[in-house]
C-alpha cells in the first residue's frame, strides 16, 4: 500500500488535505500527526499520531515504522500570527521543514510536499498577474520564511537529489474549520456572520484585492501535483496556484445577492498594511503549462460553495 503521512493535519489545510487523500487513495493509507487530534470525525477515519514537527527524533520514528511514500508538511505559523512572535515562526516553519526534508534525503520517504504562499511577493513584484519569477521581497516573518523554505527544498533536489514539490497558496476558503491566524482569513469569517445574520467588521480596506481559492481547487491542485511524473516537474523552488481574484467589497456583493441586507463595515488594522504589499492577482502560467493545472471555482461559486456548505 502507498501510505501517506500529513504532518499538520489537523489545521484548517490539514484537514482538507487528509479527506482528499482519503477519498483517493483509500482511508487507511493515510495516517494524520498533529500536536492534538481535531474534532472533525470524517479526517479522524485515519490513523492518528502524535507529533512534535520539531521533533526529528519524533518524525524518524514514525516514518520507519510506517513506510510511507509521501509526506506533506504543513505545519506552520501563519502571516498575522507570526508577526506577534517572529522568532518562533521562524524556528517552527523552518525546523518542521527541515527535519522532513533529511528525513527524505535519508530515503525514509519517497516524495514530500510543502506549501509555500504568496507572502513570497512584497511591494517590488508586479501587483497585477505576478509572474513566476519575479523579485521576492517579503514584509513578514511568515514571508520570509516562506522563500528560504523555496529555496531549501531546491537545494534539498539539486544536491540530494529529494522529490519535493511545492504550491504558491493564495488565501485558502474552506468550511471544514476555523481560520488559523492568516491576513485572508476575512474570507472564510465572513461566511459565518452572513449565516448568523451579523454585521461583518472587516479589518481590510474595501478594495484590497487579493489572490483567494477554494479549498476543493486547492486540495485538487495539490493532489494533481503530486501526483504528476517527475519529469513534468521542472520547478523545485515552489508553483504560483490561481484560483479567483477579489475584494472585500466585491466578495460581500456576491453574499448579498444570496443573502439580502447582510452588511459589512471595514476597519483597517495592521493586516491591511501585509495585504496591501501582496499581489492583487497572480499568473499561473508554468503550472498549467507543466502539470496541467486549471482552476475550476470562480468568485460566485466559491460563494455558493461556502453558504451551501455551511448551512448543511
């Protein structure tokens, strides 16, 4: 049996990641590690592990024992939350990357995957259809490490020679949890409010665009790319993702129609100032080019998407 281990599971991502490899590959090939179990019972079909990602000792373990073929690595403190405690955002996104990545080059496990995320770009890359490559100036620690874990996974391919592959993220909608400290996470509140029938105080400006995705794209994409042979995969630093572009304001429209007399007021706080230095919208050119990425849930269907979900 191909066995795959995600490490973070029990995160908003985590949590997707794991039903989407269920439904593919079957419940129990799959085995899921956190710190803590989350409550979702669907994801807790698999098997549950405990596991510091710091912990390489921890991770060897569990990788000898289980014989797994893929490890996706995604734990990580997120954009907003980061920036309270940079330090330790850095120490846990790099070291749980790392351990991972020479557990791979060890031969423990065959492929990893890591997500990367448009908190890559900062104010000198092109605000409007951000290409591939292009300047990487990052505000946030989140960012920042963002880029050096690019760049160690390339180092960890060129040099060990590491199957490892990587998605640029944008801001990820899904139902299934809360968000978990990112500067999108306005995306995924507001639903709840429209539902609840409550005034929505959103910390961004009205017309911040900002590059977003549904998680079914997401998960798709990620089990798409992981998927792929090895030789159609050219780039090892990490893929730009694009799903839809929006505003706050433009994303409460569509809510609007659905829900009549839903409001919102906006009061800009510190994580307008990250998303102002974040891409309006980005170019996945390479990536449909590549492995054959094509998005498939634009703004009114992640709208519809969401409300339908929540309200079952």
């Amino acid at each position: 049996m191909r066995k795959h281990l995600v490490i973070g599971a029990s995160g908003q991502l985590g949590i997707e990641l794991t039903l989407g490899l269920q439904e593919r590959y079957g419940i129990e090939s799959v085995t899921i590690c956190d710190l803590r179990k989350s409550d979702d019972e669907l994801a807790n079909r698999s098997e549950f592990v405990e596991l510091d990602s710091t912990d390489s000792k921890a991770l060897r373990d569990i990788l000898k024992k289980g014989e797994y073929s893929t490890v996706y690595q995604l734990v990580a403190m997120l954009s907003a939350k980061g920036e309270i405690n940079p330090v330790s955002a850095w120490d846990l996104n790099m070291k749980s990357l790392i351990n991972v990545l020479e557990c791979a080059k060890d031969g423990l496990v065959e492929k990893v995957f890591w997500p990367s995320s448009i908190a890559v770009f900062g104010p000198e890359a092109p605000k409007d259809g951000t290409p591939q490559d292009t300047f990487c100036d990052p505000t946030t620690i989140y960012g920042v490490s963002k880029v050096s874990g690019e760049l160690w996974c390339n180092y960890y391919f060129e040099k060990y020679g590491v199957d490892v592959r990587s998605l640029r993220y944008p801001g990820l909608i899904g139902h299934r949890s809360l968000p978990g400290g990112g500067t999108t996470d306005y995306a995924v509140d507001v639903f709840y409010k429209a539902l609840e029938g409550v005034e929505f105080d959103c910390y961004l400006n009205p017309d911040e665009a900002l590059p977003m995705m549904h998680m079914d794209d997401a998960i798709r994409a990620t089990l798409d790319l992981m998927a792929a042979p090895a030789d159609s995969i050219k780039l090892r630093t990490s893929y730009n993702l694009s799903g839809c572009s929006f505003t706050p304001k433009e994303l409460t429209e569509e809510i609007v129609r659905v829900i009549p007399g839903f409001k919102i007021s906006y009061n800009p706080d510190h994580r307008q100032n990250i998303a102002a230095s974040w891409p309006n919208s980005i170019d996945d050119t390479t990536a449909r080019e590549e492995w054959g990425w094509k998005s498939e849930l634009g703004v009114k269907e992640l709208v519809e998407a969401m409300l339908n979900a929540l309200r079952n």
